[in-house]
C-alpha cells in the first residue's frame, strides 16, 4: 500500500496532481455508466417495446411501468464500468 502512494506523487501534468486527475475522470465518467446500465431500455423504448406490442404486456403488470421500462435491456457487462470506477475512486482517495 505504501509503494503505490509514492509510486504516482511526484507525477504531475501542467500542475495538477495524476491522481487528482483521474478522480476526475472517474467523476465524470461513472454517472455515464450507471445511466448506460440501469436506464438502457429508455433508448430502445418506443422501436422495440411498442412496434413489437411488448409494451401491451408490460401494462398489464403490476409492477412500476418506469422501472419495468428501464430494466428491459439489462446487460451485467456494462456494470464492469461503474465497478473499475468505484475501485478507481477507492484507490485515488485511500
């Protein structure tokens, strides 16, 4: 644990800190890839859902109609980046 804290402190672009700049980039890209993986079925709604009547279906369920939609294309391998900027964002704070 301590060879990586001294391994990247004397790395710098145009003043600023690596690790500070790749806290960044895991802030700005880590909400990009929960929306990518959790809300999905937005952007597939109305050419897959309703031209295919899915959408009739998924009325008829008991269940929340916005959640429903969002988790209708789920895929686990777009979870792999949000977790490698989780451990991003441990590894840059600890």
């Amino acid at each position: 644990m301590n060879l990586r804290m001294h391994l990247l402190t004397g790395f710098q672009y145009k003043g600023w800190p690596i690790m500070m700049l790749q806290m960044l980039l895991v802030c700005l890209t880590d909400p990009i890839g929960l929306a990518e993986t959790f809300c999905r079925g937005f952007d597939y709604f109305p050419w897959r859902m309703i031209r295919t009547g899915e959408f009739d279906r998924v009325l008829l369920r008991p269940h929340s109609l916005v959640v429903q939609v969002a988790a209708s294309y789920f895929h686990i391998h777009r979870l792999s980046r949000v977790l490698a900027g989780m451990g991003a964002i441990i590894w840059c704070l600890f």
